[in-house]
C-alpha cells in the first residue's frame, strides 16, 4: 500500500508561435495544459498532464479540483487499473467519455511516472518493452497556410530528420486540397511516408471521392477523421468505397467508442492520445484492442510520452509529433534518429516539465 497523501493540480494556457488552423476545430491561438501532481506516504513523486486545443481545460482542472482530487487522498497509488476504474465511475453521470477522460488522463499518467520511479523503470519498458525507438512523422496544423508556406514546411520537416508527413484538408474547395496535396507528396517524394488529415469535416459521399483521389494519385498510407468521429457506419463505407486505409482516434475518448470504430468502422489505424483516453492505462488497453484486430497503434499529439508507449508496444504503429509543442516545455523534448523518435530511459514516464518556462502561462482561474 502506497497511499496517496498529496494532489495538487495546476493549469497553464500557453500561447502558440502563429494561429494554426484546421478543418473543424478552426483556429488555434493557445494550447492549454492541465498538471497532476502526486506524492505517495512512502515518498514517492509523480507528475502526469493532459492538454486541450484552448477550450474546456478550466472544466478539466475543476473536475479535477473538486470532483477527483479529495477522492485520491488515502488511496493505493500501486493499484493504478482499480483506480482508474473508480474514477471512471465516479464522475461518469456528468462526464464520460468528455471531460473526465481528460481529467482522468492527468492522474493516470502521474501514477505510472510513480509506478516507473518505485520499479526504476522506463515507460517503454512498462509499456511492453517491445523497442525504444519508435516511428515518428510530423503532424502539420496547416490548413490556411498558402501554398509556399506549406512546401516550405515539409522541407523544414524532412530537414528536422523526419521520414513522414501529415498534412490538414478540408479547404473549401476539394480541388484546392488535391493540388496541395500533389505539391507536397512531390516535395516528399515516394521514400517518404504521407497522410491527410480531415479534422471531421466532410459528409461521407466528400469523404469517399477525396479517399479515392489520395489513394490514386498519391499514395496516402491514410486519410484521417474524414467525418463525425461516432458515425462508425460512415467509416465504414468511407474505407470500402474509397479504397483508402482510414485513421481516427483523438475525438474517440471511451475504449468502447474505439471498439465501435474498429469493429463497425473498420478504421485500420487506430490514433490514440493518453492525454484524452484515460492515460496509459486508456491508451494500452487500447493498443491491446488494436491489437487483437491486427492494427498498429498510433499516438496522437504529446510526443514526448507517445514515443515511449508506441516504442513498448506489440504492435507499433506511428507517433505523430503534433504542432503543439508540448515537448519544448519538458526537459527532453522529443529525440530523433534516423527518422525514428527514441524514448526516454529514465524511471518514470520521462516527462519532466521546466517550471521556469512554463510560469508565464499559469493561471489560477479559481
Ligand atoms: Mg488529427
């Protein structure tokens, strides 16, 4: 028994370089980052987080605050999955699958950083230990980005180090997404790897005509979120009648919403985020789903913890190094080698954040 004797939680709304934009979620001036900090009696320290695109993190840290905080003092921190599922149950009335899978992400992952201290063990290794190194490409958030700007990106991705390239469609005109798409798979080239990202915006018939165009002329390894996240039958059809591999993940918060994805869906390229899926216990129960089904497992957003659970894993899909820059807040931001991102192997999750830079941003809403 190690009980819990100390939370404290903080939030931090951190500005972005540039307003980046994508197909629903529109525009992104701020990310917002949630902090859980835990210490056990036997004098253990865990630190675990979440993140939003800019709204709904004050929801996050007053569930946190009011509904989950009280609820940890005195509990079993070893106990992680039991814990995990009381506070499933806890706030699942007003919450589930919203803002309590956030919420419940940032204890998680803080229980596994203390879990990983205790053993001396790194995530990668508490994940399944199946590698270190993980494959990694860079998510663009680019959708208002004129052309020039954009060919100038992916050439600033591949002169980073990265082998792939994630661009956002959805412009108003589907021509209009098709040429840059054209433009950026010739800057690519055929060694490097491309895919397309929707952000939920089109009716399925859209869906399936642009699917078509990115598998012909080209060679998309996916096309992600083409529409609403819980029409599983829409996906479904999308993927047989476009021909092309659909990826989907980051709006899908419940293991069972990934289950439907998979099963009625078909997505073949579950994109899960720790951050929004109950942390590292969401995120390898579901990965453990992907892969009963034969699926790689992909990470969305938060970098430099993905790289470590999509490294451990049986089935390692891609990690996407998102636009939102998380990692430049930790003492080790994401590390590339030879196109692979290559997991921390301190004890603990190996997210540590520096404080200094983070102060600006901290806001004590209430
Ligand atoms: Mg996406």
């Amino acid at each position: 028994m190690a009980a819990i004797v100390k939370v404290d939680f903080e939030y931090f709304r951190v500005p972005l370089e540039e307003t980046l934009v994508d197909a629903k979620h529109g525009d992104h001036t701020h990310f917002e980052l949630i902090t859980c900090a835990l210490a056990t009696a036997d004098g253990l320290e865990g630190i675990g987080y979440t993140y939003t695109g800019g709204l709904g993190g004050r929801a996050i840290l007053a569930l946190l605050r009011y509904d989950l905080g009280p609820y940890l003092l005195g509990r079993d921190a070893d106990g992680i999955e039991a814990l995990w599922n009381d506070l499933q149950w806890r706030v699942h009335y007003v919450a589930r699958g919203g803002i309590a899978s956030f919420a419940i992400s940032a204890v998680d992952i803080a229980l596994w950083d203390i879990r990983g201290r205790k053993s001396g063990l790194p995530l990668w290794k508490m994940a399944g230990g199946g590698g270190r190194t993980a494959r990694v490409y860079a998510g663009g958030i680019d959708l208002d980005f004129g052309l020039e700007k954009l060919l100038a990106n992916t050439r600033r991705y591949l002169g980073s180090g990265f082998r792939g390239v994630k661009i956002k469609v959805g412009r108003e005109r589907l021509s209009d997404d098709f040429d840059r798409a054209l433009a950026v798979r010739e800057v690519l080239g055929r060694e490097n790897v491309f895919m397309v990202d929707a952000n939920m915006v089109w009716p399925v018939d859209t869906a399936i005509k642009a699917a078509r165009f990115f598998r012909k002329e080209t060679g998309a390894l996916w096309l992600e979120e083409p529409t609403v996240p819980d029409d599983h039958q829409g996906y479904e059809r999308i993927g047989r009648e476009g021909g092309l591999a659909i990826g989907s993940g980051e709006n899908l918060h419940t293991i069972f919403e990934f289950r439907q994805a998979i099963e009625v869906g078909r997505i073949a390229y579950p994109i899960i985020d720790a951050g929004n899926i109950g942390g590292v216990t969401g995120f390898l129960k579901v990965a453990g789903l992907a892969g009963a089904h034969n699926l790689p497992a992909c990470s969305h957003g938060m970098q430099e913890l993905h790289v470590s659970l999509v490294a451990g894993v049986a089935n390692p899909g891609w990690v996407e190094a998102h636009s939102f820059p998380i990692d430049r807040y930790t003492a080790r931001p994401l590390v590339l080698e030879g196109g692979m991102g290559v997991a921390p192997d301190a004890p603990g999750t190996g997210v540590e954040f520096r404080r200094g830079l983070l102060e600006p941003y901290k806001e004590i809403p209430f």
